[in-house]
C-alpha cells in the first residue's frame, strides 16, 4: 500500500472514531431542529448504523439529527430492523435489515394516520398497473421484452411509478429488484403487502412537516399535462397568496391550524389534509372531495362504492368537511357560490363532451367499428386527449379557481378536440366501416345515427348550423357591444 493510501485509510478510521464519539459515544450534541436547541437520542441498536453512515453518507445522518425522529430515539434500527420470516430480510454488518421502510412500519407509532392512508384513494395509486396509462408505458412508448429491464418497460418504471408507486420485488438475496427500487410512489406495494410510501410527502430522512405542506411536494406528482393542479394552484388567488406570504406561513409549526397558527393563505395540505379548530388532520385525503375528477366521465366521489354495495362517507358529507375550511377564511354565500359555478362546469363536460364521446367510442369499439386493440388508431388518441389531458384540465381548473386552466387550456381545447378532430375522425371511421361491409356496418350506421342525434341538441346546434333566432340576436348585440367598447364604433 503507498503512503498515500494509508493516509486516506487512516484519514477515513479517523473520521469514523470521530462521528461515533461525537454522537454515540454519551455526548450529547446539541443540534438546531426547526429553531430549536434539542439533544440527539441515539438507541444501542443504531449506534453502529449512525457510527458507519457518518463517514459513508453524511448527508443522511445529518437530515435524521434535524428530525423529531432523533429527538425521540428513533433512529435506523428502528425503522430498518427486519424479522427473519421478512421477504426482504438481509444481513448487513451482523444486523437483519430490510431496505424498505413501508408504511406498515411506520404504523407501530403512526397507527392512526396508516389506517387514514390505507383507506385513501393514494393508498390505490399503484393499481394503475392495469389501465390505458400503463398500456401507453408498457407497449406503445415503451417494451417489456427485448429492451426491458428485468422484464419492465423503462418508460413505466422511470415514469409513471414513481409517482403511482412499484410492486416492490425482492431478489433472492433479500434486496429489491433493480426494476422496481428505488421508489417513493404514493401507492407503492411493498414486501410486507402494505400499499403505500410515507416518504412520498414526508422525504426521509428528515421526516419534516414542512416538506409535506410545501405544494411543491404535491407538485412531484400533480403537475402536467393530464393533471396540473400545481399550475392551477399557482395561477390561483390562493396560491399566489401563498408566494407573497409564505414567511408568514409558520410551516413547522403543530398543530397547524388554519385561521389560528397562520391565515396568510391555503397550502394542498390546508384544504385536503391539514387541521381546523373543528377537524383534525386526516391522512384520507378523499375526505374532503365531492366529484371525482380523473374518468372519461366525472361522478361524485361515493358513486363507485354505492354501486359496489360498500357502505362509505356520502360526498355531501366530504363536501361539508371542505366548506369547513373554506369558511375559514370566506363567507358561506361565497363558499355556496363556488360550488355552484364548479358544479355547473362538470355537469356542461359532462353532459356536452364527456357522455356524448364515451358512448361513441364504446359502441364503435363493442361493434368492430373499431379494433380491440387499443390505440392503434387516431380516432383512440383523440378520444384520448378530450377526456385525460383537456377534460381533466378544464374540470381540475374550475374545481381550483383558475380561469385560464378551465378556460384555454380546457374547455377551448375539449371543444376543438371533439368537433374539428372527434367528430370528423367518427364519420370517417364509420363510412370506412360501411364502406368493408360485413357485421360491423350496420354497427357503424348505428353509429352515425347516435352521432345525428348528439349534435341535433340543443348545445351542439350551433355546429349545423341551426343557431336559434333568439340566441344569434343575442350573439350579434354582444358582437355590436364589443366592438363599440374596443373598436370605438
């Protein structure tokens, strides 16, 4: 060995010795967490964990002295000790371990909030695995064969599950498959069969609540082109409050009630999660939402389990709950009035786009109009990005207040979508259709008779050409007004 390497050897014992003397050798180091002087509490059990890590990862160790965990004497052994019937049980420096720290876990102290999360609708983000989305990741942008990763499209792995979450798998060896960890997905199945990632808002090894409230956490998963409630948020009233006010938001303080602890504006958290004088934190973030936002078609948020037969809070009770911290800072006849104008929007995408389009689409594909395979042809891609990407974006912009997501980057683009590519694109597919013969063109007659039928009402009119009398009047005074006010004639 040269000097030189025994030099960084020794260099290396040194610092070691150093770390373990300082934090686990009975001194007790005083360390700033969130403004405060607190002692570090290290178990017998993580002493060598905290001893070793010093030196290989500083970082690490440094986030977990400024969390409560160490205030506590919650340190690596804590969260990390595995039992040996684990699935993900290894031996690491005379320990057994598990890399995955599930929420199971965490619910030895945190019972009620993992029973809160178990419940949510976040907890389910990883059944994802079956819908259009991970076909699009899995087949037509990705592939799980030749150029996949331990049988795993890249494009799913690197994209939609780290949002949705991974089947965590586990190698014969104990650790996790490369091709499904590292993962914080919100709805990640772990080894233990617990569904669901604390650190997906919390972000180890800190833990802190101040990186949960922070919207930009949200943001992490809620942005885009299909979802973009971080956008929305931030061309918000309460959302640009919140950039303004934010040095007033006391964002590690608990409890953290609106109206009381800070009123400087509303976080994510606020409205889905977070405490009022009258509610307390719940982890269901589905609590305090009434429509359900995401399918072709919105419905109200207990719809889905009613027709099930499963007994669930009633949306009108979620919406109560909402109104509660809406009234924290707003009136009610203000409060009933944004519902009523949020309302409306989903019933007009609903009842105009949303309905009209599905139908469409199921009978053309329940009637070989269309081949069972899914996108393979334009018309699917269209229908596609009325009701994912421009349907969510103008319902997501009314449910949150803001004008130019429900507007432009919504409804403006549901209706381009759906008469100048929609329903051109049905007609073409239909007389193709007809054209073949065979069962599938009385199938696209059928079709094209529904289709009549959709654009002969009332709102739809407009595009044959059978504007009523009344309402072109009523175009051309508004017309005359306009350029009266703009044009100055």
């Amino acid at each position: 060995m040269s000097l030189n390497a025994k030099k960084i050897v020794i260099g290396v014992i040194g610092l070691f010795f150093l770390g373990a003397l300082l934090i686990v050798g009975g001194v007790e180091s005083n360390k700033r967490i969130v403004g405060k002087k607190a002692s570090i509490k290290v178990s017998s059990e993580s002493k060598n964990c905290v001893g070793c890590h010093t030196v290989k990862s500083p970082s690490l160790i440094e986030q977990w002295k400024n969390s409560k965990h160490a205030l506590r004497g919650v340190g690596c052994m804590e969260c990390h000790k595995a039992e040996p019937e684990d699935k993900d049980a290894w031996k690491h420096q005379d320990a057994l371990i598990a890399v995955v720290v599930s929420p199971k876990d965490c619910s030895k102290c945190h019972a009620q909030e993992n029973e809160q999360f178990q419940a949510s609708h976040h907890a389910d983000a990883g059944k994802i695995i079956g819908s259009l989305d991970n076909v699009l990741a899995e087949v037509v942008e990705g592939d799980m064969n030749q150029l996949a990763l331990n049988g795993q499209s890249p494009v799913a792995i690197n994209g939609c599950w780290q949002c949705h979450g991974s089947v965590v798998k586990i190698m014969e060896n104990g650790r996790p498959d490369p091709a499904t960890w590292p993962n914080t997905g919100i709805g990640r199945i772990n080894p233990d069969g617990s569904k669901g990632s604390c650190t997906a808002c919390h972000s180890r090894h800190q833990f802190s609540v101040v990186v949960a409230r922070q919207p930009d956490s949200c943001g992490k998963c809620h942005m885009g082109p299909d979802h973009p409630q971080k956008e929305i948020y931030e061309e918000s009233k309460h959302g640009i409050a919140f950039k303004a006010f934010k040095e007033y938001m006391k964002l590690d303080a608990q409890p953290w009630r609106v109206g009381i602890e800070y009123s400087a504006a509303p976080t994510c958290a606020t409205c889905h999660m977070s405490a009022t004088s009258e509610m307390d934190v719940t982890h269901d973030v589905g609590m305090r939402i009434s429509w359900n936002l995401r399918p072709p078609i919105s419905e109200k948020i207990d719809a889905k389990a009613i027709k099930a037969g499963v007994e669930t809070v009633p949306w009108e009770e979620r919406r109560d709950n909402m109104k509660n911290v809406c009234g924290k800072c707003h009136a009610e006849n203000y409060v009933d009035s944004f519902y009523a104008q949020f309302d409306s929007a989903i019933v007009l995408y609903n009842e105009k786009y949303g309905k009209p389009s599905t139908k469409i689409i199921k009978m053309m594909k329940a009637g070989g109009v269309l081949t069972p395979t899914n996108f393979d042809e334009e018309l699917e891609w269209t229908y596609f990005y009325l009701w994912h990407h421009e349907g969510r974006r103008a319902r997501h912009g009314a449910s949150m207040m803001a004008p130019d997501y429900t507007q432009w980057h919504g409804f403006f683009e549901v209706a381009e979508r759906f008469y100048i590519h929609f329903v051109p694109q049905v007609r073409e597919a239909c007389e193709k259709a007809i054209h073949k013969g065979g069962d599938a063109a009385a199938k696209a007659r059928d079709v094209l008779a529904e289709l009549d039928l959709i654009l002969d009402r009332d709102e739809h009119k407009w595009f044959l050409g059978k504007m009523s009398d009344k309402e072109k009047a009523q175009r051309k005074e508004a017309a005359k007004e306009f350029k009266k006010r703009y044009a100055g004639n």
